[in-house]
C-alpha cells in the first residue's frame, strides 16, 4: 500500500513538476523568441537610419567639395560674391535639411552665407570646426558637435571642409550646418512606443542629438557605455540597459558607420516592448496553474484516501525503514574510516580473519600489501595538517581505483599506512596489483617538495601464503608480519619501491618459519 501511495505521488509530483517546467521553458523560449525578433527589427530599423544620414552627409560633402573648388582661388568681387550666394542658396534649397552652408576667412569672420542674418557676431573663431580645419591639413570632411547657430539660432551640427590658398596654406573653412530639427521631424515618424528612444552620436561617444529632444542632452559624453565597448570589436549589436539619462530599461540597436564617424542608436523600452509578450505569458501560465491544481486537488485526494486506508500499516513500516536506516549508518560508520573513506582497521581485522577461514576451505592463495606513505611528516610540517589530510584522501582514492575486484578490500591501516587484502590471489598477481598501484600514484603527480623525488610516494610491502588448517589468528599475525618486515625492507632501501616477502607457514613445533624476500 505504501508502495502505491508512493507511486502516486511520485505520479502526481513529475505531472505537476513536467507541466511546471515545460511552462516555464515555454515562457523563456518565448521571450528569447521575442526579444530576437525586436532585436532583428531594430537592427534593421538603425541599419536604415544610419543609411539615411549617410545618404546626407554624403551629400552635403559633395557639396563641400564643389564650393571648395569654386571658392579656392576667387577674387570676391562683388559679382563673384553675388555669384557665390545665388550658388550658396541652390545648395541650400538642393540640401533641404542644410541649415545654412557658411564661406569663412582664415580669422573665422563670415565671407559668405546662404541666409541674410546680419553679419556681426558671425566669428566661428571659437567653434571646434574652425580650430579643427586650422591646425589639420587634411582637407577630409569634418563632423561636428552641435552647436546652436549663431546664423538662425536652431540646433545644428556642422559638415565642414579646409579652403587651402595656392601655397596649400590655411584659407579658411567651407561648413554646412544640418538642422537638428529636421532630423526629429524624420526620426519622430517612426513609432518606437512610449519610451523609445533614437540618437546620433560622433564615434568617440559625444551625443549629437536625442529623440525625444532635450537641450541638456545636448553633448552628452558617453564614451564609457558598454555599447562603445562592443562597438569597437564590431560594428552592430544589441544589449539591454538602463538609460542614463532617464533611468529606463531598454532593448538597444546600434551601429557604427563604416566610412563615417558616426553612431546610430535606437532603442525601445524593454516593458513596453514585451508587453504583448507579457500578457501571453500570464494568460498562458494562469491556464496551466488552474490545471496544476486541479490535478493537485485530484491527485490529494487520491493520496487521502489510500493513507486512510493503510495509516497503521503506514506507521508500522516507516518505524521499520527508520530503524533499518538507523542500523545501516552505524554499520557504515562501525566498518568505515572518516577521513579516506576505505575501511578501517576493525573492518580489516574481521575481513582478513574471514578470508584467512575461506582460503582454508578452499586452498587458495590469500595476499597482503601493506603501503607507508614516505616522508609523510615531512609533508605535514611542510604543509600543514590539513593538506596532509588530502593527501591521504588523495592515496586511498588512488588506490580504490586501483582494486578491481568485488572482495578485494582496502583500508586504513593506521596513521598514513594503507592495507590491502586480496583474496584467491597470489605473489605475483598481488605484484602486479602493487605496481599498478605505484604507477598510477605516480602519474597522479602530488607534489611534495620534502621528498627527494618531490612527488608523494609509498613504499610496499608484500607477503602472500596458502593457509594451513591450523589458528585463523595466528595465521593472519604472521601474514601481517611478514608484510611489515617486507615494507620496512621497502622504506630501508630507498622508499618508493615494492619488497616482497614469503607467506609465513609454521613448523612442526608450533613457531613461524623465517620469512625470505620474494
């Protein structure tokens, strides 16, 4: 009966915890999916926005360059600068998002502008433009900050190029001032929700401008944004952050121009974007938490009335399993070392006088290694205690690996002295035991830098014998003994070796025969 009541809940747990996690994995796999999907869309969306101003600045170079060529070299006259603003005002109309496009001196005073502001206070001296075309003779375009101008009084960013003189000197700059506000007007037709964001900033982190616009985010630096970070091994990602600027989290796309300084960024408000997401998922995880209890209702009931049915029966057996259980941990704790794990020395006294009864009966051989860690309190002053003890763990882990065999049996002998009793085995089958032992200590490879070969290593001694009929327990003393005289021969003759020793047999008269090395 306890039996089914067990099945049943085991049943009724895997359901309820199948439906759980398979919910769950539903709702993540969903979300992934969904985050995925903005993330492809707005990966495109920037990869289309960075297009566009590309597509502008591209064009407002080309106009610089024509100006350049047209205004290098000119006498200004009078019809020469009337020439020059007429072609001023057709690149301005030809731009549409130009501003104003802006002819300056080598002092920084306005030679020449599309608009008819007033000329005074018109100095760019001071604009980074200016200062920038002024010590650099490269005469590569140049993106600025934005600035307001001082020509309309709107929020621009400049597109400028270096006039150079016939000598190649410094003659002043060319610059093309992009209104900001066209930009939101484009930037603003696009529906990103609530919280959505787009920006374009200069490679080097400073904000150029930000939809939704405000003035203080003007120049904004940062360059210190993970998504600098991943811009700099690759030209597009996305991540999920938290605005600086107004503390939302969002779902980010952003790229880095490939020809032009620029960066691109949009991004749209994390809860507003998995909103739909959201709703699904709770729809979804109500439906399966209404099944859930139902078949927790069911299922309980179930239970009920089957304990009801066997409660004294119930009571009776798990007095019995905890008695059993209770039994079983004292035997493991009676017949095993704490710190190794192997056997201890009661259980090797009463397993050797077993097998030494079984090799009477049977006439078979009964082997013995006892193993002596060298040098092992050179490794605890060394190291400490409790390295030492690690090391030791370490051993007996070698050397449970080491046994093969069901009845053969490992154990802690004393101290850091090992023992291993191997039944029906012989001298040279138990050589071979040892040395398998010794190798795979040996590629183990514990440092000890007391050891002259600063490696741990054992030394063994080895006895095997094919008991007579005579005392059980005075047997297994000689066999010990024998393996004892066999491992100090071990340690005598330079440690990490093996020595062997004949099995022990007595004589006519009662004693030990003398033991001879194998």
């Amino acid at each position: 009966m306890k039996r089914g009541i067990r099945l049943a809940s085991f049943l009724l747990v895997f359901i309820c915890l199948s439906l759980a996690l398979l919910t769950a994995w539903q709702i993540w796999f969903s979300r992934e999916r969904a985050i995925r999907e903005l993330n492809v869309a707005n990966l495109n969306l920037v990869q289309a926005l960075d297009n566009y101003t590309e597509g502008v600045i591209r064009q407002s170079e080309l106009v610089l360059n024509d100006l350049s060529e047209r205004v290098q070299g000119a006498d200004f006259s009078p019809q020469e600068q009337e020439r020059i603003r007429r072609l001023l005002q057709q690149q301005t109309q030809v731009l549409g998002l130009a501003n104003a496009i802006v002819i300056y001196d080598t002092q920084g005073d306005r030679l020449l502008a599309s608009s008819s502001a007033p000329q005074s206070g018109l100095n760019a001296a001071d604009r980074a433009f200016f200062i920038h075309h002024r010590d650099d003779p490269s005469t590569d375009i140049f993106i600025g900050p934005t600035i307001k101008s001082r020509i309309t009084g709107d929020w621009v960013f400049t597109v400028s190029r270096r006039l150079n003189d016939a000598d190649g000197g410094f003659a002043g700059a060319v610059a093309v001032t992009l209104g900001v506000e066209h930009f939101l007007h484009f930037y603003g037709g696009l529906d990103l929700g609530e919280h959505g964001s787009m920006s374009l900033s200069s490679s080097a982190g400073l904000l150029l401008f930000r939809q939704p616009f405000r003035e203080q985010d003007v120049g904004l630096d940062w360059s210190d944004s993970p998504v600098l970070q991943i811009l700099r091994e690759k030209h597009e990602g996305t991540s999920i952050q938290t605005s600086r600027i107004d503390g939302i989290e969002r779902l980010y796309a952003f790229r880095r121009n490939e020809r032009l300084p620029l960066i691109t960024v949009i991004a749209v408000g994390r809860a507003e974007a998995l909103a739909a997401w959201r709703r699904d998922a709770e729809l979804f995880a109500a439906l399966i938490l209404l099944l859930l209890l139902a078949i927790g209702v069911i299922g309980q009931r179930l239970i009920l009335d089957i304990r009801r049915r066997s409660r004294m029966e119930q009571q009776l057996l798990s007095a019995r399993e905890e008695l059993l259980d209770a039994n079983a941990r004292l035997e493991v704790l009676a017949s095993q070392d704490a710190l190794t794990g192997l056997a201890n020395r009661r259980s090797f006294d009463q397993t050797l006088e077993v097998e030494i009864r079984r090799a009477q009966r049977r006439g078979s051989p009964l082997s013995l290694m006892l193993l002596d860690i060298d040098l092992f309190k050179r490794y605890n002053d060394r190291y400490g205690h409790v390295a030492g003890d690690a090391c030791l763990r370490a051993v007996a882990d070698v050397l449970r690996q080491c046994m093969r065999r069901p009845g053969d049996l490992a154990a802690r002998y004393g101290g850091e002295e090992l023992a291993v009793i191997l039944p029906n085995v012989d001298s040279e089958g138990a050589q071979t035991v040892a040395r398998t032992f010794l190798q795979a200590l040996e590629q183990r490879h514990l440092a000890h830098q007391g050891s002259p070969f600063q490696r741990v290593t054992v030394s063994a001694g080895l006895a095997s014998l094919i008991p007579s009929a005579e005392d059980s327990s005075a047997q297994a003393v000689a066999l010990i003994r024998s393996a004892d005289q066999a491992l100090y021969r071990a340690k005598s003759n330079g440690r990490n070796r093996l020595e062997c020793a004949e099995a022990p047999r007595r004589d006519a008269s009662g004693g030990d025969s003398a033991s001879h090395p194998g």
